[in-house]
C-alpha cells in the first residue's frame, strides 16, 4: 500500500493511501473533534465538528470521510473553525432539550465535554425547546429523544456490528428521530436483540440503561470497536 | 391594593413574599396576608419523565434541603417498585437526613436567626445579620458555622457533594462511606455537641428576658402535625403520621403516609401561589396546624436519646406542655440538633452500614407512589402516579412551607396586632413580622441566605383600600 506524505498544522505526516486526515490525524497526536464518528463502524460525516481546512479548497471538508492525498496542506485549528465548532456545539444544544444537572449521562457525556473544550459558555442562539417523547418501554433501555443529536451512532452499531439494524432515522429537519423498526414503541420492536451496542454507541444520554439515576451512564465505547477488531481478526 | 393572580395550577413556591396588613376603619390591624408570589412548576415539568430520574430533579427544588426532596422522591420511587430496602440504605439514608437536620437547623438558629435574638430585635438593621454576630462574638458565630459544615461534611461523605447530590435513588442508596470517612465524622461529633449545648444554654437565658415576644410570635392553638414512630417517638425518615392538639391530646394516630389524603386536604386563595393545606376533619381553615421542628417535638412521646430527652423535658417544663407558640420553634431545633448528633454516633457504630448490598432491584410495579419524610421544616410529600414502564403521570407535592402557611399568616397577624401601630411601619416592627416568619424557617426566608435581605414587602392598607405605608427589603 501507497504511503502519502502531507502537513498538518504545519507538520510533516506520512500515512497510508485510503486513510482518512482523521486517521493519519490521531496517529500522529493531533486531536480533532468528533461526535457521529465511532472507531468500530463507518463514518458519515454528519456532525460536521471535524471540518478542516484544506490548502486550494473553497470548502471545509470533514476529516473523517477525507481521505488523504499526497502534498495536501491540512489546518484543524484556526480561529475560523474554533468558531464553526461552537456553533454547531451550541445549536446542537438549542435543538432539543440538553438539562445536564439533571441527565443520566452528567459526567460522562461526549457532548458536554465537547462544550467545554470548545468554550460553550453560554448559548448564543434561542432555545427551540420541542416537544420529544421517552420511550422506556424496552425491559432494558430507555430512549430520551430530548437528548438524542442525530448522530446515529445506534444506528450504524445496529445495522453494521449486530446487523439487525433495528434503528432509522424518519422525519427531516428538526421533526428527525431515530426510531425502532416500523416506529413502534421500542418494547415492542422485534427485530430488537437487546445487545446494549446502541447503548454503548451512544455519545449523549439519550440512550440509556432503564432505572438509570443522574450521572450514572457511565459507558465503554472502546468495545464496539474491540468487538469488530476481534471478529476480522478471527476471520 | 392587594394583587389577584389569577394562575391556574397553584403550586411549589420558594424565594419571593409579600405581605399586606389590612387595617379596619379605627386603624387597627383587622387581618395580615403573606402573599408567595413566585411560580416554580416542579410539578408539571416533570410529567414525562422516568421516576428514577425524579430524585435528581426534584432536588433541584432547594438548595438547602435537596436531601429532603431526595428522600422523599427515592422513598416514592420505593413505593413504585414495592421493594423494602436493604437495611444498610435505609441507615445511611437516615444518617443523610440527620446530617441535612444539622446543617439546615443551624443555618436557620445560627446566621438567620441569631442576630434577632443575640443582637436584638431593634439593633441597627446594618449590623442585624451574621457579619454582626461575627464581630459582637465571633466564637459563637464561628462554632455555628462550623456546626452547619459539619451537617454538610455528612451529606458530601455520603453523596459527592454537599448540594444535589443524586445519591439516594428508587430501592436504596449509590455508595456506602469508606470506615476512613466516617471516622472523619466521628471524631468531630463532640465539637458539634458543646456548640449546640452552649447554643441551648444561651437559648434559655433569652426566653426569660424576651417574654413578649414568645407571647405573640404565633401563640395559639393549633394542631401539629408530623412523623412518629411505632411507639410515639421522633421520627424524621419514615414512620406514621401524628396529629396531635394544642393541649396535648392525640387528634389521629399511626395514620398510614400513603393514606394522607384522608386527614389533609387543600384549599387555595386566590392573593398567593402556596395552597393552604388544613386537617380535613376539622375543615377550613379550623384545621389550621403546623409542622417542623416544633411540631415533631410536640407530638413525639420521646425523642429516644440521653441528652435530646432531657432537653425536651425541659423544653415541656418550660412551655408548660405543648409549645404553642411559635417563638419555640428555635429552642426545637436545637433540640433536634442535639438529637440528630446522639443519633448519627449511633449510626456510625452500627455494623449494617457495612453492608455491600445498597440498592433493591425491581421494575415497576405500583402506578402510584407516596413518599413521606420529615424534612428539616416539616413534613414533606412526594406523590407520584406512573404508567406502565414508569413514565411519570402526575405529581403532587407538599412541602414543609406549605403546611405552615395558615399558621405563619396567622402569626404575621398576631405580630402585626401588637407591634404596627397607626399608619406607619416602624423597622422594628418590620423585623419582627420578618422574625415571625422566620421562626418557622420557610424556604423563602433561606433561599436568600443573608438575614435581613429577604425579599420582602410589606404593605399597610386602610379601610378603604389606600395604600398607608409600603416598607421593602
């Protein structure tokens, strides 16, 4: 396999042909922020927080679907993305109804901790404040759509590691939700295998162990890619 | 004027009050009103939620007695799961709530109340406050601060933090205390002990020489209401309801938590936010009573500590039976200060909290679920109906403040009757009417903290309707 050779931030990276910038990126200790993407399934360029800028293009290009190319010069820090970046925290947070002090997942929240590292202090944009359904009627898990962000994480860990692919997304815009199966209920999905990948999966509290109290969805989302690694390898 | 709101759910208040004292045509006090004017909807936010997240939230509700909310709201969720919870969860559940008794009694004696009744009721309002007592007897103000982090230091031990700590939950508690933790609290038990020995002592002095205003801080009959054990005794996590009146008879005895209903009703004014509950048998608003402190101390046969029991006995002596009158609030707290401390050494040594099993599992298997705790302030609530898979459905809560607010709208008007005279509100008179409602230590008074910034407003009306003095805060 081809090795490309390129700059980040104004440092010299070798990485192999078909690696995506994310990839050479974290090989190499440049952090980039992410919140759709999932080592372990497939990436969707979704959440957009991993735009970067590249030398000759007009547009940003997410760094996660970007595969690198030999001499491309690569900038994931600049003061014009710092300030995307927290946009797009920030309206995540305007979209739906984030309560942290009160969420399962206070502490240990992929979001939250994206805000804090992108300096959310405050919310620049109006609240939209929609009304979002819970579901607990899953023996195990719960859904709390008021904190789901569209990353559909569930949804790629369903269909590509368990592949069942109880999970969707229906509606567009704002009116989006994940859903299970033919939008039923959860409890009554019956492509559901209950395996708790989705709960693993999911960056936020909106997917969560039932009887779950404040602060205590504490997950490892390492196994999901631990699973696949240890299935090819076995192959 | 006095204001009509007209909002419809009237429901959980805490931080904001007015009040209006209404004058007849000869320019005497007819009646006083304590107007609570802020809107929270604890009750209707939380429609939708999982019950198990319901101890979290309603925390929320305070910041200084979240343990009370937190308990109550877990023993609903208990209810809800039917489960008995592993006994070490229900000790350290009662240790919390003894630590919760501790900080809350000596924020309320120590920097809300003890610069009325150490610097005087008429000192200089700029000096009338804990900064003032620091400077008149900083030893006593320091032991009293000290005695409040002690309470804290309890709650944070078992819960992370010494505000909202999500620590008890449907079934049982999170975590236990390492022995390290609890040896911390131990050796700090008899600080704690001589600070509200010497509190007491003081307390003591101050009744013989402020005869007048035990006389008219809510002195009068009423019933009380509260928590006791199999056996009358105090009681401040679980047990059965007591109501008990002003001469001492028991009205209703070991009446089931759940069946509350049955003895307390409701009724709403249209002039404030904070229903008026009253004992159902008697009607309204004869049913008039009062809960916290005053209340557990008057209907418990005995606290069932040394040092509390001999206090208590005092206290009777001194009262001359049932304390009716308001003013005593103070001296109960202290005395259950003194027996949230036997207790909690008690506690500590007890060789249950050892247990690793913390926490009951179950799903849901009640629609409906009441929690009932004695919360520092009385008794508190949590009533919660759920669906199927435990979605919350409706709620009801009553909160300590709640219970006493006929008896508090009461004492206003008795304090208003003696010391308001004429058109013109003087600042001491306007400080003892605070003072009254203090004594019952509502949580409108703590969520400001500093004494003598309650965000209150007191109106004097004539006959006819024209306002004659406005005093703010």
């Amino acid at each position: 396999m081809a090795a490309r050779t390129f700059t980040i931030n104004d440092q010299l990276i070798s990485a192999r042909e078909g690696e995506t910038i994310l990839q050479a990126a974290r090989e190499h200790g440049i952090s980039i922020p992410t919140l759709c993407h999932l080592d372990g399934v497939s990436s969707v360029g979704a959440c957009r927080l991993c735009l970067v800028e590249i030398e000759g293009s007009r547009v940003l290009r997410p760094a996660c679907v970007t595969p690198v190319v030999e001499e491309m010069i690569v900038r994931t820090d600049t003061e014009r993305l710092r300030e995307y970046r927290r946009m797009i925290i920030e309206l995540l947070f305007a979209e739906r109804n984030h309560v942290c002090a009160v969420c399962v997942a206070n502490g240990h929240c992929e979001l939250q901790d994206l805000a804090i590292a992108v300096g959310m202090d405050h919310v620049r944009f109006d609240y939209a404040f929609p009304r979002c359904d819970v579901d607990i009627s899953h023996p195990l898990f719960g859904i709390d759509h008021n904190r789901c962000v569209l990353c559909t994480r569930c949804v790629r860990v369903c269909d590509e590691v368990e592949g069942v692919h109880t999970w969707d997304v229906a509606g567009r815009g704002a009116d989006a939700r994940v859903i299970t199966d033919m939008r039923q209920p959860w409890g009554e999905a019956r492509s559901c295998t209950s395996c708790g990948k989705c709960v693993l999966a999911c960056p936020t509290g909106a997917i969560f162990r039932r009887g779950a109290t404040v602060g205590e969805m504490e997950r490892d989302r390492h196994k999901i890619a631990y699973i696949v690694a240890a299935r090819e390898q076995r192959w | 004027m006095t204001r009509q709101i007209l909002i419809d759910p009237v429901t959980r208040i805490e931080g904001h009050a007015k009040i209006s004292i209404h004058l007849d045509d000869n320019g005497d006090v007819q009646e006083a009103r304590l107007h609570v004017t802020e809107f929270r909807g604890f009750e209707r936010f939380c429609e939708g939620r999982p019950f198990w997240e319901m101890p979290g939230i309603t925390a929320r509700i305070c910041g200084i007695c979240p343990v009370s909310h937190l308990l109550a709201s877990a023993k609903a969720g208990d209810a809800l799961l039917s489960v008995t919870i592993p006994p070490a969860a229900e000790k350290l559940r009662r240790l919390m709530n003894l630590g919760q008794i501790v900080q809350s009694h000596a924020l309320s004696f120590f920097h809300l109340s003890a610069p009325d009744l150490l610097l005087g009721f008429d000192s200089d309002p700029a000096r009338r406050n804990v900064f003032g007592l620091m400077t008149a007897d900083p030893m006593f103000a320091r032991a009293g601060i000290r005695l409040r982090q002690f309470g804290q230091d309890i709650i944070a031990m078992l819960g992370g933090s010494k505000i909202h700590p999500a620590w008890a939950v449907p079934g049982g508690v999170r975590s236990a205390p390492t022995a390290a933790q609890r040896a911390d609290i131990a050796q700090r038990l008899p600080e704690a002990r001589a600070t509200v020995l010497d509190a007491l002592r003081r307390f003591k002095t101050l009744l013989d020489t402020h005869h007048d205003e035990a006389a008219t801080f809510g002195n009068f009959p009423s019933l009380f209401l509260g928590l006791v054990g199999p056996h009358g005794e105090w009681e401040h996590y679980d047990g059965h309801l007591r109501v008990v009146d002003s001469g001492g008879a028991i009205v209703a005895d070991q009446v089931e938590p759940s069946r509350y209903r049955d003895i307390i009703a409701e009724a709403v004014e249209p002039w404030s936010y904070l229903k008026m509950p009253y004992y159902r048998a008697r009607g309204y608003p004869a049913g008039m009573y009062r809960v916290g402190p005053l209340a557990r101390l008057n209907i418990c046969t005995r606290i069932g500590t040394l040092l509390a029991d001999a206090e208590l006995g005092e206290m009777r002596q001194r009262a001359g039976g049932i304390a009716t009158s308001s003013f005593y609030y103070h001296y109960a707290r202290l005395v259950e200060i003194l027996a949230a401390l036997e207790r909690i050494s008690l506690l500590l040594d007890d060789p249950d909290i050892d247990s690793l099993r913390l926490r009951a599992e179950a799903g849901v298997n009640q629609f409906e679920g009441i929690g009932v705790s004695e919360a520092p302030r009385g008794t508190l609530f949590h009533h919660y109906m759920v669906d199927a898979h435990g979605l919350i459905q409706s709620v009801n809560l009553i909160i300590a403040t709640g219970h006493n607010n006929l008896a508090m709208n009461r004492t206003i008007a008795q304090i208003a009757r003696h010391y308001v005279k004429g058109d013109r509100i003087s600042e001491g008179a306007l400080n003892r009417v605070e003072a009254g409602i203090r004594a019952y230590d509502p949580c409108l008074s703590c969520s400001t903290h500093a004494a003598g910034t309650m965000p209150l407003v007191v109106t004097l009306i004539a006959a006819d309707g024209t306002v004659l003095d406005e005093v703010r805060r």
